[in-house]
C-alpha cells in the first residue's frame, strides 16, 4: 500500500508508551510525537497500544486540542484519544477515543479495545498476586489463630442481640448517624391548644456523651457469622499449592483470565474480611465497657420504661442483661475477646484495587 510513515515496526511497539505519555504531558500533541503517523490508518489489522490516554492540561493550554488523523484532520477536536498500531502499515496513529468506530472494518476497533481493556486488566492482577503471593499462606496461618476469638465474637454478639431485642440493638445502631448520641421521644407543647404550642412528640438527644462501639450491633442480626463469612473465603485459598515466589509465578503464567481474577479476589475478600473482624473486636471491648453499658441502660429505661426496658452491665468481665426486672441472661465475656491480637497481614497501599473489575 502507499502509506507514508514516520516510522515502521514490526512488531507492537509496546515499550514506546512511556514515551508517547510523556510527550503529551509535558512537549506537545499527539501528533508532534516524532514516531506517530498522520495518515488515516488501514481499516484492517489494528491492535490497540495505549488506551484512553489523555492530554494533560498544560499542553492542552499551549497548543490547544489535537486533530485525529480520521476525523478531523484540519479541525483539532480531542482531548482523550488511542495509540493505535497497524499489522498492516507496521505505523503507530493516534485518534480520538470517540473516532474509528464506524471507520475500521469488522468492528475491529472494539474488539481491539475490549481485548486491550482485558489485557491491561490481566496485567494489573498478575502484578497484584505477584506482590502478594505469599498472602494465601500467610492468611491461612493468621485466621488459625484469630478463628477461636471470632468463633466468641459471634456467639457475644449474638447474647447481646438476643437480649437487647433485636429492634433496640437498631435504634442504638442508628446512632452512629448522630455521631453517637442516643434519643428519645418526649412530648412538648400545650394539652388541648391546637396551634403552634399544641401538643406534640418530638425526638431529642439523651444525656451528654455518645455511644461508644455501636457499630457491632449494625443491622441488630445478621444473616452469616463472622466466623463464616472469613471461612468461606479462607478455604478457597487452601487450594493454593506453590511454596515459593517461582512456583507463584508459573502458576501465574499458567492461568486462565478467570482464575487469576478470582484468586486475586480471594485474597482482597480474606484480608479485609479478617480487618473487619479485628475491627468488630476492638469495638466490642469499646461498647462493653461499664460507662458504656450503663448508658445504653439509663437511655433503655427512659425510652421504654421500666417494664419495656433493657439493661446490660459488666462486672470484671460478668455480663448481665436484664428485661424489666427480671434477669435475662448472664454470662462471662471470653478471655479470647479481650487479648491483645497480632497485626494482620495488610495489603500494599498501591495494590488494594488488585481484583476483578
């Protein structure tokens, strides 16, 4: 074909898109690039280099939007492009990212987006397992000594629950909302005025300091334990056979789309389902502190009164829960709830979108 170039690869020149993103960051348009092509490409054989690069605002402020070679030739338009390469011309083109579509044979373009789009996606997981590789071990190993503490967590949380009533542990919950602070409905206004003073029901803060460790009682039950939800993920990890970095990689190298996508979600589902886990048991330790409870009683009774309210008290570890006047439930909080736990494993502050997209 007559093509005029700038310059011709045989292969996809993948190493030229720090180059390229650097030109239109800091140098000029896409088009000033000294190995991009200014013809229109073929309509056949384009594989997608560099996806929805954008022009930063300093060049952009300089020399003004960038002509796509399809398009609009004379009439710059685009801001968010392509950096394409023909298997067929062997050049490299930059067009708009809305340009092409109806330009390339077979829907070419989309195919070689999505392919692209995937690719990149693949990528960014075999980075992330590839960081992580010793998590699934390291994870199994840290939920074997958490399990028998978060095994307690359920069964304290589920005592409180059931003693508290599942409604009052929600409106304790909703506190949260209000930075803490527990209300109660209380009537104002005139008996028998049927104006602004009338008589009406209004909400308002109880007492001066907020709930502390509400958190634990969100939802007031919970369909699956804690202990469950962090076994279920942990057992898929059990499947992980390699031993050592190199082993991890093959196994990277091995692997289909699917499967790496699901490992590395796998790995983000354990560490912060085990974070969260951590996080209940601190803020129960907060909420069963005798201040705390005794709180959560005063408010109970002045809500509710006396026949309808609730009380929980801890006494050096002895809990009491109480229904009107008569004692509901009594037990010891375990020793496992109030130990102090060794740091989880955490994820790379760079890496914590490792996962399916």
């Amino acid at each position: 074909m007559s093509q005029k170039v700038k310059r011709e690869f045989d292969v996809r020149p993948e190493y030229l898109k720090s180059q390229f993103l650097d030109h239109i960051r800091t140098k000029g348009l896409p088009e000033t690039c000294p190995f991009i092509t200014h013809e229109k490409p073929p309509v056949d054989g384009i594989e997608v280099i560099l996806q929805d690069f954008v022009i930063s605002r300093q060049v952009l402020e300089k020399f003004g939007y960038a002509p796509c070679p399809i398009c609009s030739p004379v009439k710059p338009k685009y801001v968010k492009g392509h950096l394409l390469w023909s298997s067929e011309s062997k050049a490299l083109y930059a067009v708009g990212h809305c340009c092409g579509h109806g330009f390339f044979a077979n829907d070419s373009l989309e195919k070689a987006l999505s392919q692209n789009k995937r690719a990149e996606q693949r990528r960014h997981v075999e980075a992330f397992i590839e960081a992580h590789w010793t998590f699934p071990k390291d994870l199994m190993a840290y939920w074997e000594n958490l399990k028998p503490a978060v095994r307690d967590l359920d069964k304290v949380l589920l005592a409180i629950r059931v003693g508290l009533r599942p409604a009052v542990c929600k409106d304790i919950h909703r506190t949260t909302r209000d930075g803490g602070f527990l209300h109660i409905q209380q009537k104002v206004g005139e008996t028998g005025s049927d104006g602004p003073d009338g008589l009406k029901i209004v909400e308002q803060r109880f007492g001066t300091i907020p709930v502390r460790g509400a958190t634990v009682l969100r939802g007031g039950n919970r369909g699956i334990s804690v202990e469950a939800r962090i076994s279920n993920v942990v057992a898929a990890l059990s499947n992980v056979e390699w031993q050592t970095e190199n082993e991890a990689l093959l196994w990277i190298c091995d692997q289909v789309d699917n499967d790496l996508f699901h490992m590395a979600d796998f790995i983000r589902d354990a560490v912060e389902h085990i974070a969260k886990a951590i996080g209940d048991i601190a803020a129960l330790q907060i909420f069963m502190e005798p201040e705390n409870l005794d709180l959560i009683s005063a408010w109970s009774l002045a809500a509710h009164g006396r026949q309808g309210s609730v009380s929980i008290s801890n006494e050096g570890g002895m809990v009491t829960m109480m229904r009107g006047t008569k004692q509901h439930r009594r037990f010891r909080v375990p020793t496992t709830l109030t130990q102090q736990l060794a740091p989880a494993p955490a994820l790379r502050d760079d890496e914590e979108g490792g996962g399916s997209a």
